[in-house]
C-alpha cells in the first residue's frame, strides 16, 4: 500500500483540483482530504456519507460562577488572557492547560472536552473517501488529519486498495507536518511566481527534514516561463523531480463550476497535462 | 484602526489586497503580515528590514539538583511535555504550550524557564509604509504565539492592515482578533464560495463587521454575489481577472502596479470600511497623520 | 521479566498493532509467556499529541522490561530509554509469535527510533 500526499506550500496553486483529477484517472484509490479547515475536495468527488462521528480535542476551562469567590487567583496564573473581570474563559483564548483548574482554591473550574470538528468515512465515484470539518476557530487540525490518515489506511487495508490519495493541508505549519509524516512520496504543486516559488522552497524544506521522497507539479506554467524554470531548479536543489507541467486553461475553472474533475470533461489542454503527469507518477513513483 | 484582510480559500488574491491597500493609504498605513507559514507581503512590498527579534514560547528547564522526582510537574502538564519517568524528568520542548503551569506548582522550585525559538517578527518600511511580518520556523507548528507577537507591534495611529493566514481556524482568529473590520478575500467558484462560507461563520461569530472583495470575479458562477446578498455582507469590490495582474504578481509587482485604474477601487473599498465602521478610531488616525 | 506487545484484540494471537502511542491494546505478558494484563488504550489512541510518552510512561508504572511493537517515534523511545525499557520494532505477526522471537532471543532490540514524530 503506497500513500501519496499532494501539498502546496501557497494556496490556489491547484492541489485539490490534480487530487480530484488523479482519484478519477487512479480508479482505485482510497481518497482523504487533510485539508480540514477548508476542505474542498468534497465539492468534486460529491461523497455520500456513509458514518460520522465527532471529532474532540484538547480541554477549554469553564468557571462556575456559583462557587467562583473572584480572588482573582486564576487570572493572575493564566498567560493566554482568557478569563475576563467578570470570570468568564474566553474559549477562544484559552489554551487548556488546565493551570487555572490547579490553582483554584475553591475548585470552580473546570475542564471540559472540546467538540471541535467532525469526520466522514463515504463513498464517492472514484471510491471510498475519509474526510473531515473542523468548526471554524478550533485548533488541533494536526490531530484531526492524523486521525483521518490513519482511518484511510484502515479502509485501504480492508479493502484490499494498494494506493491511498491525500489531499493534503496548505501552508508549513501543524496540519501540513500531520499530513506529511509516514507518507510514501510527497507531491508539491506550485504555481510559477515568487510567491510560489518562495512557498515551494519553505515546503520542500519542511518535507525533506522529513526525508520523504518529493516531486513537483508547476501549474499555469505560461503565467511566468521564467519563474516556471527557476521553479525547476530550485527542485532540483531540493532533490525533487519535476513530474510535469500544466499550462493556464479556463477548462480547469469551467469542470470546477460543474463540481467535476478536469480530466472527466473530456479533450483539453490541462487536462491532458495532467493525464500525462499521471502516467508519470504510476511509473516513476508508484511502480 | 485595524484592517484584516482575510480569505477562506487560499490563493484568491489575499496578498495583493493588503499591499495593495496598504500602498493607497501611503503613510498612514501600517502593514503587518500575519501568514507567518508562508509570508509573502515582502515579494510585493520589499520593504527595508530595520530590526528583528526571536519569538519563543517559555518552556522549562529542570534544576537536577533540587528536583526529588515528585511527579507533580507531570500530573499538572496536559501536553505531555514534561514527564517524570524513574529517577528522572523528561522535557520535551516541541509539545510545551508555555503554559507556565509546571514550574508554578513545583514545590521545590526546581523548575525555571527558557525560551524555545519559533520564529522571527522583522520590522521595517516599505517606501512611505511602516512594514511588520513574522517567519515562522521550517517544522515549527505553533503559529498563534508568533501572530501575537506581530500582532503586539500594532501602531495605534496607524491604519493597520493585517494579512491573516487562509483558512478558519486558530491562526486565522489569532489573527483576525481585535480587527475593527474584516475584507474577505474570495474568487467565484465553488471552492471559494464554500470556503468564504466558513469563514464568514468564523469572523461573525466573533462580532467583527466584514465585507467582501470577489476577486478573478468575471470567472466561474455567481454564486458568491448570490451568497453575500442573502446574507447581506457588502461586496466591497469586484476585481476582473487579468493575465496583466496575475504576471505582475508572478514577478513580484502589486496590483495597482500592474492595473495603476484598480488605485480607484482601493480608495472606494477604504472608503466603503469607513462608512461601515464610522469609528472614531478610523478619523483619529486620519488625522493624526495629516 | 515482563514483557509488553502492542496489539489489535485482547487476546494473545491479535495481529500485532504496529503503532506504538496509538496501539489499540497493549497486552503484557510474564515471563512464561502469559498475558497478565490487557491494557485498554482507547484513551491514548485519541491523546492530542504525546501519545507515545504517555505510552512509554504507562509501561514504566507498570515495570515493564521489553516492549514489542512495529513503530516506535523518537519522543517515545527517550521515555523507554529512561525508563530502561529494551524496544523490539518492525515486530508483526501474532502477539503469540511475537514473543516467541523475544523468548527466543531472535528478536534484536533497537538502539534508537525507527520512525519520525508523528503529530
């Protein structure tokens, strides 16, 4: 069983439109979207929910204010500024370390379990699928995308599937490092601009301290041929292959406003791009 | 006065709104970009870095000495980051929140702190415009801390525009907290009307009045517009693709560079937020700067 | 000496659960090869982070002297390694069988972490 995780540093690069592109030309695989604070590949491969189930992490204290006598003690230990003068846990603000809940000397606080998300076991066209919503604000996504990782594999192994296709997180932080850590092969899709190739560099870093075999998607690769090469390179230094290049095509938006894959709707030039960077990764990275 | 500038999908132009606002408002403004993971208001702005400080998090050190091993630091840590196993207490830096909580209740005092680095906040000018940002360490995955510490270099005369990191979720309300208006950053297509729905959610719940910029706005449905309308969020701007824009931004030029007629949709979305937030705040800092 | 083996069931030919932290069982067995305990570590399973040292910290409590799984992370290693716990990895198969390689003295232990982090 291979796990093939699809990033990109810089989001709008395209990740999650190749995912969907790749789970319809694979066939076969079990697809997970790690991106769980806007997950999107949903909006593609239209799952039908087969089990949720709720997703809880880390504590928020709550202060009962009938035994709370105000002598200040917790706010005084909190470093987050999470109780307010009126003694009341901002939950945004507050950590859960639980310092508070110690230090109380009339034990009127508590720490209560987080419900900060929910995740989905579906099916979908191209196969099973595991995704996930984290409520807008909550934290611990690095959590939630080890969790729906691990419930991929699960499946894969029961269900006899040799490749595991994972949309990954954006960004260089916790839930990108949770998606990556344990994978088979890491693909990076970029776009050609300094932003992108200054994302590219900081993800390849990231990726290759966890040395993790890496390859590179550079996509609308005609809105800056000079960047696209030195995206090349950069890889390169990396110790990353260019799989390919896809160029600028409105066919990619047009599949996307009919909630389809690109390579689904038939002749066009990123779609047949992305057909041939397919080829590429069962050949030079999953045979 | 604080602007976010914030998006639910990344890639929708998020960048090129915060510089490119920051850059009208000229002097008066304050740029600091938030997206500690991936800063990229510097490729646009190439600001001039003056100073520049470590950002950490307290984390403890064990004073072997005078530790007995009592178990105390362990029971009260939720992070398993400090552990005492044996004859001895194991720390593990990565996992501690700086909470404080193990070297408060150790009874021998044996525990003091230090700081663990995860990053940088740089601090500048970009021609008229006073520029902050943090870089968040390769492999580091604690961000809130750093976004406070930009955060906290907030010029109360200023017009502070904050480029927030793309999502909902804790970085992105670290970030957006405090804001006197949000502009949400979005493209019209099925991604970016579901990822603005959530954010929007996110930003609401906070009680911070937002407003909507469709970027690329002529591709795609019209779904977002149909959105913003039902729930009656402002559409502060729609700005048209443009092959001009998108190769400008590539090498590194803002928006009002590539598309100097866009400097008219600025000056309406600033004035748009002023009407909408009619703050003292906003007029002071008008004035104090002119 | 007492033996700990990660394991999918409760009983002694489960498969082995190759993660450590995140194991579903830890069965721990005596020298005889008996299982003289089940650990239930659903709560582990669902630890934020960390779970790896408060695994390792469990079978520390309860004076383990080998532990046999598949992965072990680098955090969870430091903490055996206090604890002075020998660490069997790459082990699969039955529980049963498992411990027949340690009794054995086929099963070579680790001298350091076979997987990185995991967050």
């Amino acid at each position: 069983m291979r796990e093939l995780v699809i990033i990109s540093g810089k989001g709008g690069t395209g990740k999650t439109s190749l995912t969907a592109s790749f789970a319809c030309l694979a066939a076969d695989a079990v697809l997970v979207d790690c991106d769980v604070d806007a997950a999107d590949l949903h909006i593609l491969v239209h799952p039908e929910v087969k089990c949720a189930e709720e997703f809880r992490g880390g504590v928020k204290a709550i202060i009962d204010r009938g035994i709370c006598t105000e002598c200040a003690a917790c706010r005084e230990v909190c470093r987050f500024n999470a109780i307010d003068d009126s003694y009341v846990v901002n939950p945004v603000s507050c950590e859960g370390c639980g310092v508070c809940f110690h230090v109380c000397p009339e034990k009127a606080v508590e720490l209560e379990e987080n419900l900060c998300g929910r995740w989905f076991v579906s099916e979908t066209r191209f196969g099973p699928m595991v995704h996930a919503a984290l409520f807008p604000g909550e934290e611990n996504s690095g959590k939630l995308v080890a969790l729906v990782r691990n419930q991929a594999k699960v499946i894969a192994r029961r269900e006899g599937k040799s490749l595991i296709l994972v949309d990954g997180a954006p960004g260089v932080g916790c839930p990108v490092i949770s998606s990556v850590t344990g994978a088979d092969h890491v693909l990076v899709v970029a776009e050609p601009s300094l932003s992108g190739l200054h994302d590219l560099e900081r993800v390849c870093k990231l990726v290759s301290g966890f040395r993790i075999p890496i390859s590179v998607v550079v996509n609308k690769r005609d809105i800056n041929p000079l960047i696209t090469e030195r995206i090349e390179a950069s890889a390169g230094n990396h110790g990353a292959q260019v799989l390919g290049t896809v160029p600028y095509d409105d066919s990619v938006i047009k599949a996307m406003v009919q909630r389809r894959a690109v390579v689904e709707n038939g002749l066009s030039a990123a779609g047949n791009a992305v057909r041939e960077i397919w080829d590429r990764v069962k050949t030079r990275i999953l045979s | 006065m604080i602007i976010s500038v914030a998006s639910g999908k990344g890639g929708t132009g998020k960048t090129s709104i915060a510089t490119s606002l920051a850059v009208v408002l000229g002097s008066r403004a304050q740029l600091l970009d938030c997206d500690v993971e991936e800063p990229n208001c510097h490729i646009l702005m190439k600001p001039l870095i003056e100073k520049s400080f470590p950002v950490g998090v307290p984390v403890p050190v064990i004073d072997k000495g005078r530790c007995t091993v009592c178990g105390r630091c362990g029971e009260v840590c939720r992070f398993s980051a400090i552990v005492p196993i044996g004859d001895v207490v194991l720390t593990f830096p990565e996992l501690c929140h700086g909470c404080g909580g193990c070297a408060l209740f150790c009874p021998e005092k044996a525990i003091t702190e230090t700081l663990r680095e995860l990053g940088v906040v740089e601090i500048g000018t970009a021609g008229p415009v006073d520029f902050v940002h943090g870089r968040l360490r390769i492999g580091e995955a604690m961000a809130p801390p750093l976004i406070r510490a930009v955060k906290a270099k907030i010029k109360s005369e200023k017009i502070a525009i904050i480029d927030a990191p793309p999502g909902a979720s804790c970085p992105v309300i670290t970030a957006v907290s405090g804001a006197d208006f949000v502009v949400m950053v979005t493209e019209p297509t099925p991604f970016g009307l579901h990822d603005l729905q959530i954010a929007v959610n996110a930003i609401l719940g906070l009680g911070i009045p937002l407003g909507v910029v469709v970027n690329r706005s002529d591709i795609g449905d019209s779904a977002v517009q149909d959105f913003c309308q039902s729930r009656r969020i402002p559409i502060l701007a729609e700005i048209p693709h443009s092959r001009r824009i998108a190769e400008g931004y590539s090498s590194g030029h803002l928006l009002i560079e590539s598309e100097p007629s866009h400097r008219a949709t600025f000056l309406k979305i600033l004035s748009e937020i002023e009407l909408a937030t009619a703050g003292t705040s906003w007029r002071r800092a008008s004035c104090a700067s002119s | 000496m007492r033996i700990a083996v990660t394991s999918t069931g409760k009983d002694i030919d489960s498969p082995v659960d190759p993660r450590f932290g995140r194991a579903r069982y830890i069965l721990i067995l005596d020298e005889k090869g008996t299982v003289s305990e089940v650990v239930d570590n659903t709560a582990n399973v669902n630890a934020l982070k960390g779970a790896g040292i408060q695994a390792g910290k469990l079978l520390a409590d309860r004076k383990v002297d080998v532990l046999v799984t598949g992965h072990c992370g680098p955090n969870a290693f430091t903490v055996l390694e206090a604890a002075g716990i020998k660490v069997a990895v790459q082990q699969s198969g039955t529980v049963r069988q498992a411990v027949a390689k340690i009794m054995s003295g086929e099963a070579e232990f680790a001298d350091k972490p076979n997987v990185e982090a995991h967050w």
